[in-house]
C-alpha cells in the first residue's frame, strides 16, 4: 500500500565509527523532517529490544560471550527480524532513519581475526537498499576530544582503526549511494549537510522501487 499520494518513504542510513556523532545526528534528522511535513521515524541497529537484540546486547556488555560466526548472523538476524516492518513503514510513506546498518555488521565482524570480507557481506544480501548511506567522517584524535572509550566491547583504539580501514573498502562499493560527511564540524553544520543529502535522497527514491542490498 502506498500512501494517500502513492509515494514511498526514503531508507537512509547514518555510519561511522565511535563517538561520530551518528546517535546525535539521527535524531536531529528525524525531528527536521517531521517538523517539514515529512513523516520519519527513527530505528537502531542492533535493536536490542528484541529477543536476537538482548542476545547481542549481552554480549556487547561483556556479559556473555558468542563465538564470532555466531554474533555475526545474530546481528545480521536482528536486521532480518525488522524487514516486514521496516518494508511496511517505507510504503506507507514514512522515511526510515537508521542508525547502523549491515556495513556495521561487516566492518566489526571483518576487522577480526580469520573474516573476509565477503563472507561477512553474504548473510546481508537481499536486505533493503538504502537510498542514502552517509559515513560521518571523523579522525580518531577527534573522537578522542569527544569523551573516553566507553566500556563496551570493540571500543579500543587498535579495533577501532581496523573498523575504519574496513568502512574504506565498503566505501569503493559504486552500487551504494556513499556519501561522506565532515563529522569535525559543529552539531548544526553536521546536520545542515546531512539534511541536504537526505532532502535529495527522499525526492528521488519516491519514483523509485526499493533496492536489495549487495545483490
Ligand atoms: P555515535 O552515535 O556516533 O557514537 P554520538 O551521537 O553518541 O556518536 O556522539 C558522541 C558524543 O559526541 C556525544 O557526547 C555527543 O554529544 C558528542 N558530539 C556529537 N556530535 C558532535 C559534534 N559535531 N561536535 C562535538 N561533539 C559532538
Ligand atoms: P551502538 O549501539 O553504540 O551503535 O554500538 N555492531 C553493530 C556490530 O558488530 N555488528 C552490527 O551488525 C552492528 C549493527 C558496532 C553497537 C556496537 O555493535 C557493533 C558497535
Ligand atoms: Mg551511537
């Protein structure tokens, strides 16, 4: 079914590495849109609400452990359980804002030990398209201005530089709609490009059917 004006909601996803600004930004997005007549609603990968989310959630606390395959496909489980949902909410019209997406997935998983890139890429084909993956942009001295590590898994230096050099290689992929951001700019001039990269994403996936993602 597709809205009253039979036009579809845009997906755009928000990526980058810790304390970029991802969280902050998609909020104020959401909220931008909605405040211009645009329906937009908000959503966070991993979602750990749900049952696959406590699982993962868990175990970002340190207070389980997986084995790396397994954490992976319950990661990538966690996009699968919200795609009727997400499916529904783009015909209706409103536009998905989402905070990590299965280029998260691969860039943790592939920065371990023993992962290549491809395998990491193949629980996640098929999924919905973003019609707009912004990467926000930010050095780690940087992030380091931005506050400490927090204590979750994954969040050291070492880990962190590797995630990044994984992003870069996501990045060469021409059949996603990248998009750069300087992150090192203040909260509002972050916000202005975001919003303008979205306003053009929105107009354009209307006429558009939605994409399956690296397939
Ligand atoms: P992420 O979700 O990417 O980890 P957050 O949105 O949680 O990042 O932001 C991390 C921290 O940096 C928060 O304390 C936030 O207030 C702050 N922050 C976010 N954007 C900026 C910015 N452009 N300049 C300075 N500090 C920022
Ligand atoms: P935040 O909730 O602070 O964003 O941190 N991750 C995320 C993965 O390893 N695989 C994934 O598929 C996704 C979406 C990134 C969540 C942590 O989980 C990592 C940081
Ligand atoms: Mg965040």
């Amino acid at each position: 079914w597709l809205g009253m004006a039979g036009k579809r909601g845009a997906l755009i996803v928000l990526e980058g590495v810790d304390r970029a600004g991802k969280t902050t930004q998609c909020s104020k997005l959401v909220q931008a849109l909605q405040q211009s007549g645009r329906p937009a609603e908000m959503m966070r990968f991993p979602d750990r609400t749900t049952t696959i989310g406590q699982l993962i959630g868990a175990y970002l606390e340190n207070k389980s452990d997986l084995e790396d395959h397994t954490v992976h496909l319950l990661f990538s489980a966690n996009r699968w359980e919200m795609v009727p949902l997400m499916k529904k909410k783009l015909e209706q019209g409103i536009t998905l804002v989402v905070d990590r997406y299965a280029f998260s997935g691969v860039a943790f998983t592939s920065a371990k030990p023993g992962f290549r890139l491809d395998w990491c890429m193949q629980p996640d084909v098929g999924l919905p398209k973003p019609d707009l993956v912004m990467f926000l942009q930010l050095n780690p001295a940087e992030a380091a201005l931005r506050g400490q590590f927090g204590q979750e898994r994954y969040e050291t230096s070492v880990f962190q530089r590797t995630v990044q050099q994984r992003f870069e290689q996501l990045m060469k992929d021409q059949t996603v709609n990248w998009q750069v951001i300087d992150a090192a700019q203040n909260i509002e001039n972050v916000h202005r490009d975001i919003t303008a990269h979205s306003l053009n994403a929105i107009n354009k996936a209307q006429n558009l059917p939605l994409g399956e993602l690296w397939s």
